[in-house]
C-alpha cells in the first residue's frame, strides 16, 4: 500500500496587535518541525501584503500517520497553546495536489 501525502491549506487572521509575536512562534514551530519530524515535507507561511494580519499555511505530510503525529508534537502543542488567544479565525482547507515540485 502506498503512502498518500496530505497537503492541507490553512486559512488564519491574527489580531494586529499579536502580529509581531505570533509571526515568531509561528516561525519557531515550522523550523522545529521541519528538523525534527521526517513526516513534515513542508510548511510555508505567507502574509497576505495588504493585510499582513491574513496568514496562509501551505502543510505538506508524508501521509496521515505523519500529519496526526506533528499534532501532537511538544513544538505544535507550544505553538497551538501560545497563539490560540492570537487567532481570530481559522479555516483548514484540505486540497488535493495538482503540481508541487522544489528545488534541493
């Protein structure tokens, strides 16, 4: 049986008066994850420019096994507990890759 990436796409607002520090606990958590977990393939967070307090995450799993094991990793459990009075609204998006594709 082959594995099956999960890529999902989430949607947040942050409070504009947080932005500053959710940005860096959100930075700290996508760098642990991506040193400390095999399962993570990518995770990349913009800002949308006009309104730099929308954030979009881009999550790239090696499969489910990988993705609910991140959940309950001590750095995401940091990061969820620190920034949940941060974030007005959160949507998660499952999608389905079309073309994804990185340079080494």
């Amino acid at each position: 049986m082959s594995r099956k990436p999960v890529v999902r796409m989430a949607e947040l607002e942050i409070d504009p008066d947080t932005l500053e520090t959710y940005r860096a606990l959100l930075t700290e958590e996508i760098e642990a994850s991506l040193a400390l977990e095999d399962g993570v393939l990518s995770l990349s967070a913009v800002s949308i420019r006009d309104n730099p307090n929308r954030i979009r995450i881009l999550e790239v799993y090696a499969d489910q096994e990988a993705y609910e094991a991140h959940l309950r990793t001590p750095h995401f459990l940091k990061y969820k507990n620190q920034t949940a009075h941060m974030v007005t609204s959160l949507t998660l998006i499952e999608v389905d890759p079309i073309a994804m594709r990185a340079k080494p």
